[in-house]
C-alpha cells in the first residue's frame, strides 16, 4: 500500500458530512475561521460565545439520559453553577435532546451558560452558548432555531 493511502483516506473521512455538527449561525454572531478545541465557535460584540462540538459517544448504551445526568452533576456539582432550567428538544434533523440554563453571579455580573445536549449511539452533539445573561435574553429569539438546527 503506498504510504500516502492511509494519509489520503483519514483526509476523505474527515471531509465526509456529518463528521461535524453544525448549526444556523443567528443574526448578531458572527463565525470564527479558528474555533479552537470546538468544531465551529461565533461571537457576538456584546460578549456571547456560540461553541459546537461533536465528541464520539464510547458506548451505545450511554444515552440521552445518562449524559443528561453527566452534563447536570459536572456543570452544578462540581462546576458550581445553578441549574435555573431544563428543557426538552427535538433537533431538525430529529434527534431528541435536552436544553440546560445554567447561571452564575448576581445583577449585572450574572452570567447565564445554555448546554444542548444531543446523544446518538456514536455521538455527542453539544450546542453551548454563554454570555452576559442580559445579553443571553436579549438574543434567545435568535439562539432558539439556531439550537435547534443542528445538523
């Protein structure tokens, strides 16, 4: 097997749709060309931060509800934020999710970080959006369809 066919099939794979998950970018953000450890990151000039990433789900028995209960004990438990709501989601692809508010501080020093998780036998989608909860309100008519666009 020539040396580069190993180099060229991982290159292939990784153009493949579907590798990545992606969503409606909202009126108001605009996309980063390098997001870093995400997929696909989008800022807004109030201070918002839009971040996707697509992790592989280890176990196939690892579902909606026990990253669910994962995602909840690591952002309250251990990170110390309040759990201010949760939701359920369908995404427009289908794929049933949950939409978690987490807030941190008080008056205007309060910020408010939105986690919506999507579980699949192979994957994990998660759509994270933190920010100036001011701000989080502000824009949640634009960050709504764009949550639920995954894709």
């Amino acid at each position: 097997m020539p040396r580069t066919t190993p180099f060229l099939l991982a290159l292939i794979v990784g153009l493949l749709p579907g590798c990545a998950a992606q969503i409606d970018i909202p009126p108001g953000y605009v996309k980063l060309r390098q997001p870093g450890y995400y997929d696909s990151k989008a800022v807004s000039a109030r201070g918002s931060v839009i971040a996707i990433k697509t992790r592989p789900n280890e176990n196939a028995t690892a579902n909606l509800a026990f990253w669910s209960q994962a995602v909840e004990h690591q952002k309250v438990d251990l990170d110390g934020l309040r759990l201010a709501g949760r939701e359920p989601l369908k995404s427009a692809r289908g794929l049933d999710g949950v939409l978690f508010n987490f807030e941190l501080g008080e008056g205007q020093g309060k910020v408010t970080y939105l986690v919506a998780l999507y579980v699949t036998p192979r994957q994990i989608y998660t759509v994270e959006i933190g920010g100036p909860a001011d701000a989080i309100s502000q824009d949640m008519e634009q960050l709504r369809p764009a949550i639920l666009s995954l894709r």
